[in-house]
C-alpha cells in the first residue's frame, strides 16, 4: 500500500514538472516573440531614420542642381556693321563672345560677370577684348552693359590711333527660351586719346546667345 502510494506521488510529481516546464517554455517564447518584435520596431525605426536621411540628401543635392542651374556660361554669336557712321570705313564683322556666370562679384552696381570675345570685319580689322558686364532683367527682357578694352589690328580697315582701344557696349535682349536669347547691341570704341588721333568707331550688332 505504501508502495503503491509512492508510485502515485512520484507520478504526480512527473506531471506538475511537466506542467511547470511547458507554462515556463511558453513564457520563454513569448518573451522572444517580444524580443523580436521589439527588434522589428527598432529596425523599423532605423529604416525610417534613414529614408529620412535619404531624403534630406537628396533635397540638398536638389538644391545644389538648381544653384548649379541657376549659374552658367553662354556663347553670344554676333554681326553687325562696323562703324557704321563712317560711309568710307563701315564693314561688316562677325564676331564670338564667351559669357561665364560661374565667376561673378556683387557691386553697387549688380552682379558684375567676366566677358571675353574677338570680332573680325571684312576689312580683316580684329579687335580681341576681355572686361565684365552686368545684367538687368524686366521679364523676358535683359539689357546687358559692358566695358571691354582689348587689342586692335586695323588690317585694311579703319586706323583707329592706337592699339589699345576701349569698347563701350550696351544689349537689349529678349528671352525665346530658358537659355536661349535673341538681341541687338550698340558699342563705341575709342583709346582714350591715347594716340595721336583718336577718331573712334560706333558699331550696332545683332546678337544670338546660348547659355548652358
């Protein structure tokens, strides 16, 4: 009889082990399930931190390209009539003009930009120039000022006194598309009564401008 009641005792000893062993590998489980939501969240917090990086990345590379657009060089093809004021001396010229953008200073008197160019007349008269310039816009309408002293060679054309000359320019221009311009342009060139003679030239130009 007491054996017997051993047997029993130590069976049910067996089954409360094997139920406190299966409640305490459930508690175990959920406490990983937790663990790993936990993780979840974190990794999803991670994620989101990052999209938002990406995110602020790519405003800031967009602000870089619209300030990278905003500054450009331009090429301005232009022909005209050489001293037009002159019936003996007027010709023809063509000319090239490098406007860069990227280089430019603040003054009172606006944003003030290198400019740089060559122009030949049929008379093989050169004048090659660098100065600056500024710009002004009213809507689609640009009016461009510069000064450009640069060399002379007269060829067959015109003495104008002196190699060093002086060029005094104004353009009105229209915008046709974003970098894209259609003008017309005055200039007077003269050295300043540097030479002994010093009778100057007015030219009026029709202009092409590329920016890019």
């Amino acid at each position: 009889m007491k054996f017997k009641f051993l047997i029993y005792k130590i069976i049910f000893c067996f089954f409360l082990n094997s139920l406190c062993f299966a409640e305490t590998k459930s508690l175990y489980g959920k406490k990983l399930f937790s663990k790993d939501k936990s993780g979840k969240s974190i990794s999803d917090k991670n994620s989101s931190k990052s999209l938002y990086g990406k995110k602020l990345f790519a405003k800031k590379k967009d602000r870089n390209t619209d300030e990278a657009q905003e500054k450009f060089n331009g090429i301005n093809f232009y022909t005209g009539m050489f001293d037009f004021s002159d019936d003996g001396k007027r010709s023809v010229l063509y000319g090239v003009e490098h406007q860069n953008e990227n280089l430019y200073r603040d003054t009172i008197f606006g944003r003030i930009t290198p400019v740089s160019g060559a122009m030949i007349t049929q008379d093989t008269a050169t004048y090659i120039y660098t100065g600056v310039e500024t710009n002004y816009s009213i809507g689609k309408l640009n009016i461009t000022p510069s000064f450009t002293p640069g060399l002379y060679n007269k060829g067959d054309g015109k003495d104008l006194g002196h190699p060093l000359e002086f060029k005094s320019e104004v353009q009105m221009s229209i915008d046709l598309s974003e970098g894209t311009n259609l003008g017309m342009s005055y200039n007077h060139v003269s050295n300043a009564s540097l030479g002994d003679k010093n009778p100057g030239a007015n030219s009026y130009m029709f202009n092409f401008l590329k920016k890019f």
